[in-house]
C-alpha cells in the first residue's frame, strides 16, 4: 500500500512518534473534541442512517406506516472502550492547516509500521476485521447518511472505522483496537434520534492511551513545514 502521514502541532510530539511512542485515544474523545470542527465528529463511533424526507417507521401493532422528518436511526459502539490513533493517507497543505500542523511524519513501510504497533500490545487486546482476518489499521470507509446502513449497525468494529462523508477530505487511515469485547457482534446501543439530538460532552472517559513500540526512524521520516507551507 501507499504511505500514511500523521501530522503533529508540535515538533517533540513527532519526535517522539519516530522514537515509536504513540498515543491512542478513545472514540469518546475524538466524539466530545471541538477545534472548529476539525477533527471532532459528534457521531464518531455512531453509524447513522438519516434518510432525505425523514425516517419511515412501520407500526406493526397498528399497521401504519409514517415518517419522522430531521430523525435518524443511529447505532453506537462502545466508543469508551475503543482506541484508535488517527493518520492521513494524504499530504496536503488543506489538512497541514487544519491540523495546524508544523510537522508531520511520513511513514514510508505501514505493514512494517503496524506490526510493530501490534506487537507493543498486550497478547488479549482485540482488533477490528472478520474471525482470523483482524488488523490493527484500517482505511476509514466515508459513507452517505441518507442511504441504507447496511449491515454496519450490527458491527461494532466497522462502526470504529467509518465516517460520514463530509470528512473524507481528510483521506483517514487509523489504527484502531479495545481490551475488551467492544467489537462483538451486536455489541452496540440503538436509538432513534433527531437531528438536534446532542450528547452531554463525558471526559471522564476520555482517558489516553500510551502506546511504546519499536523505533520507527528507520521506516519513517520526518517533514517539516515553513509557515507558509
């Protein structure tokens, strides 16, 4: 595959990622951050299906059918107990001042470069992916609100690694893994919601994670940028 790029605010934090220090954070964090939107997506770790013209809903009981306008079904995995670390499968001036970024990290062998995460991990943690094909990374699958969910509402783990579309000029590509049973099947809360539905900020589980793997410096490389890009 390609190469991915992390982008960082602060040189030391690329040094450090070189030196195979990473930090992981939950999907709750990522869920509650506010920086002008960037970054932050208050659905994040929740697959939502928002249909145009509103959510139709069958009455079973009464036999009726109707619609509820500005409504979703939405489906969230336990976004207290996943953590993931968020690169870029993109260099590009739009999301180095997004991300306000004087550094960024280009890592030039990412089969490399995830064994090594993997391998800095306790023997139970879990990954996203079918039985005896999971992964710690994962491309972000960018979706459409308003069509079918398809099977992701029931999969917690493909809940972890998609977005809806209107970020997918960040390109993502994460790592992602829990220490519980977060991706199991079914493993999710559902609810119908209205768009105007939001969630009470929890920092409380916004806890890090501090990932030390091997050196990167020898599949990696550093880039820095001027003020004018």
């Amino acid at each position: 595959m390609g190469r991915l790029y992390k982008y960082f605010d602060k040189r030391q934090w690329a040094e450090a990622f070189l030196d195979g220090k990473l930090l992981f954070r939950t999907l709750a964090y990522f869920r509650d951050y506010e920086d002008n939107n960037v970054r932050g997506d208050e659905r994040e770790g929740t697959a939502a299906y928002r249909p145009n013209g509103g959510l139709l809903i069958n009455n079973i009981t009464q036999g009726t059918t109707f619609r509820l306008p500005d409504h979703a079904f939405e489906s969230s995995a336990k976004q207290d107990e996943i953590f993931v670390c968020c690169l870029s499968r993109s260099l590009t001036d739009e999301l180095r001042r997004e991300f306000k970024a004087v550094a960024c990290v280009e890592i030039l062998d990412v089969p490399a470069f995830c064994s090594r995460v993997t391998a800095a991990l306790p023997a139970a943690t879990t990954f996203p992916g079918a039985p005896g094909k999971t992964k710690i990374g994962w491309r972000v699958d960018y979706y459409d609100e308003s069509k079918p969910a398809n099977p992701r509402w029931a999969l917690p783990d493909q809940i972890a690694i998609a977005k809806p579309k209107n970020y997918a000029r960040q390109d993502e590509f994460r790592l992602v893994f829990s220490s519980t049973d977060a991706f199991a099947f079914e493993n999710v809360a559902v609810r119908i919601a209205h768009a105007s539905t939001k969630n009470a900020a929890r920092p409380d589980v916004h806890h890090p994670c501090h990932v030390t793997a091997e050196s990167m410096r020898d599949i990696c490389r550093l880039r820095e940028f001027s003020d004018d890009g």
